[in-house]
C-alpha cells in the first residue's frame, strides 16, 4: 500500500513539474508592488564624466582578491585588477583606464576598493573577436573569463558565481525588473538585439537544457524576436521580477541540480565582448526617488562615482539616502560614493532619522502597510508613497503573524526557513529548500517584518554555512 501511494504521489509531482515546464505564461498571485514617487523619465543623458572608479571586492561575493597589478600601475579598459583566490580563471577587470591610486583596506588588511583615476583618452584591451554561432561552448567559456564577464554569471544554489567547470541545467534570465523604481529593461537594451543576441547564443551552448527568459509582454518584449531562449510572460506583482521567482514557476532547483542566472543589461557587456574583443563598461541606469528633482536615465560606466550624477540630478533635500540599486536590495552610499558594479539603479529618499511619537498609536495613511490595523494602504491600491529609510520600530524576536506568506510566492515556508538558518540546522535547510533562494527572494519579507529583523543577512549567512559545510 505504501508503494502504491509514493508511486502516485511520484507521478502526481511529475505531471506537474511538466505542466510547468511546458507552460509559457507565468501568473505570480503573492507579492507586494511597492509604489513609490519619483519614476525615472524615460530620456537618457550622458552622466558627468567620472575622475575616479571603483571597485569593491565585497561586490563578488565569496571572491578573495588576489591583486595582479600595484598601486602606481597603469591599466587599460579590461586589464585584469584581481583574481579570485580560489579560481585564478576568474578575474575582474578595470572599467575604465588610468592610473591605480589606493587600495583601501579595512580590519586584518582586507581589501575595501580599488580606486582608480581615469585617463582623458581611454584606451581598451582587445581580444579580438569570436565568431559565436561556430564557437564552441570551451572556446565561449574561455573568452568570457578571460575577458572579465565571467562575474556576472551567478549559480543557484547558493546564489554565488558560477563554476565554468560545472553543466548547468537551464539558464535563467530575467527581461524585466519588478522592484520599486526599476528602470525599464525594454527601454534600456532597445537597439541592443545583436549584442542580447551573441550573448544567448553563447550561453545556450554552455547548458544541458534551455535559456529561460522571462518579460512582461511577448509582443513588446526586445527578446520577442530573439532566437535560442525559451520566453515565458510573466504577471503579478513583485517579486514577480525576481529571477528566482521566475525559476519556482518554471522549474525549481533540486538537490544536486545548478541553474545559472544573469541580469539581463550584463548580457549586452558579454556580447560586445564576444562580437568585438573588448569590455564595454557603459551601463545605463535609473536615476529615481522622491528625493530626486529630475529623475531620469543616465549613460555611465560601472564603478563610476555618483557625485556628478547626483549632481546633476539634483535633490530637493539634503538629508537623504543614495543607495546603489533599489530601495529593498541596494547598498547605501555617500553622496560621492561609487556605482556598484551589478547595479542598474540608484535611488534617493528621504533619511529617515526622524523619531514620530506615538506613531504607533495613531491611524496611519502615508505608509505602505499589509495589515489592516489603523492603516489605510489598502484602500488606494494604485497611490505613490513617498517613504523615507525610518523602520519605524526596533529589532525584537518573531512574531508570527502569518504576513510573510502573503508576499512570498515561493513554495516553501519562509519563517521556518529564517529560523533554520538562524540556528544553523543544516538538516532543516535543506528540507525547507534552501537550494532555490537567494537573499533578494526575502526583500519583501524583511520590508513588511514587524519584528525588524534583517532576512536578506540571515538567508545570506545560511547560503554561506550551506556552502561551506555541504559545497
């Protein structure tokens, strides 16, 4: 008896991995779009010239820098900066060329930034270019390490980069973004088909099974009329953008499976890679939020100092919080601090460093609530809040309410998960499925968290542990 029910239960789960798998249309049902004031305007300016760049080995997480040039040394636009540690393959390159003038470090000497002062005229290394459609998968594999884009491809589980060594399973990518503010991607890569194009090609060589991709609208969509990739439409609300949403609705990850995943702008840096030789840091991004008077697109280069962009920009305030990415992802930075080098965004709000008395006694109708006590979010589904950094209450143990399932549309239980991590319960991890997130999958948990408690670091160090310990 008891077969014949694992039987059943075997083949009931079979028939609806492939319904997933054969379905083109995604409907995400839990979620939160969080709507915010201060959208980018969709025309795009050439950002302030930048003197300085940095870059920040935290970035690459995992990675330890090992330096392959000194301060002093001139580099040009894809000279190798450092390699990581553990893979010498694997290197990250100068986006801009200049002069190397500090290497900052922090406590035990751990490498902070590498600063780098840009030259008047910019020369870049070739590597010549590749012909993609007859190249095979070693030769791509190859040249995108060798040029610096191997960075931008990230595996699941554990949400780190990936392993060239390693066959994934599929490959998934993201055609739009979700989160509060987030630039529009058919705006960004309108005209860039043929670089999109080299990049998919590349990549379907380099996996077992398909290229996933997933946009908002097939019919409008700039990867509508690209060959070599799977194309779901997904709607819903956030994270519906998510790339690890997308990889629950179509295929999740399983013990002992890889998937890679890539941010669909860091496809046209590897085409052009690949179509010309050469390492193309130019980076469109939002500049967006409340605090911003003009907010807009702007053409830079990744690692590029914001104060020009700030700048120009302009603010209609002067405490605020410049965050490079978005309001639930991103990294704070100063004012003249530096564009991150995954980032597609930065977003200015109000610092919230104000304290409201009796705030949490009072009806509440200028914030964003999932609950229904004394406030009234719920009523104006389609209003524009502008919110500022205040938690608006202090760190304290769980408390079960039950909301984080109402965001959370992955099909495990993000409480429980939390709290294996917390308590480092290898056993319960795997169980829960920590092998299908990533830290950004509990940004909207951690937002609407009464309990003030930081997901996205506890998911983060409990990937961390799994990969130590499992591998």
């Amino acid at each position: 008896m008891k077969l014949e029910e694992d039987l059943i239960i075997k083949f009931a789960t079979a028939n609806i991995n492939l319904y997933k798998i054969m379905s083109k249309d995604i409907k995400v049902r839990k979620g939160l779009d969080l709507r915010l004031k201060g959208e980018a305007e969709k025309t795009i300016s050439n950002a302030p010239k930048s003197k300085t760049f940095a870059i920040k080995p935290s970035e690459f997480h995992l990675v330890v820098p090992k330096m392959m040039v000194k301060e002093g040394a001139k580099v040009k636009v894809g000279d190798p900066i450092f390699y990581s540690k553990d893979n010498k393959d694997i290197k990250i390159v100068s986006p801009v060329s200049g002069t190397l003038t500090a290497i900052e470090r922090g406590a035990k000497r751990v490498i902070l930034s590498i600063i780098i002062e840009a030259d008047a005229q910019q020369e870049v290394k070739d590597l010549g270019s590749l012909n993609v459609e007859s190249s095979g998968a070693e030769v791509l594999k190859s040249r995108l390490l060798e040029g610096g884009c191997w960075p931008f491809i990230k595996q699941r589980p554990y949400d780190v980069i990936a392993e060239a060594e390693t066959m994934p399973r599929d490959i998934f990518i993201s055609g739009f973004s979700s989160a509060p503010l987030a630039p529009d991607y058919d705006f960004v890569l309108n005209g860039k088909e043929k670089e999109l194009q080299a990049a998919l090609t590349a990549l379907s060589k380099m996996t077992e099974g398909k290229v996933h991709v997933g946009v908002r609208d097939k019919k409008s969509s700039v990867f509508s009329s690209l060959k070599n990739i799977e194309l779901h439409s997904v709607e819903g609300p956030h994270p519906a953008g998510n790339v690890g949403t997308q990889i629950a609705m179509i295929a999740p990850v399983n013990k002992g499976e890889t998937v890679w995943t890539l941010d669909a702008q860091n496809l046209v840096t590897i085409g052009e890679l690949l179509l010309t030789g050469k390492f193309n840091p130019e980076r469109t991004i939002a500049v967006a939020g409340s605090s911003v008077k003009a907010p807009k697109y702007y053409r830079t280069v990744l690692g590029s100092n914001l104060n020009g962009i700030v700048s120009d920009a302009g603010l209609n305030e002067d405490n605020v919080r410049v965050i490079s990415g978005d309001v639930l992802t991103g990294k704070k930075e100063a004012k003249d601090g530096f564009l991150g080098y995954n980032a597609n965004m930065v977003t200015i709000i109000p610092e919230g460093d104000d304290y409201e008395f009796f705030g949490w006694n009072k009806p509440i109708f200028n914030k964003v609530s999932t609950s229904r006590a004394l406030t009234f979010s719920w009523l104006s589904p389609n209003k524009k809040y502008e919110l500022n950094t205040n938690t608006n209450g202090e760190h304290r143990a769980f408390v079960l309410t039950g909301n984080y399932e109402e965001v959370f549309p992955l099909d495990i239980y993000p409480l429980q998960t939390l709290k294996a991590c917390m308590v480092q319960d290898l056993d319960q991890m795997e169980v829960l499925g920590m092998y299908e997130v990533a830290p950004e999958d509990f940004a909207l948990t951690e937002f609407i968290c009464v309990s003030k408690q930081p997901h996205q670091e506890i998911i983060r160090k409990g990937l961390d542990l799994m990969y130590k310990e499992i591998g």
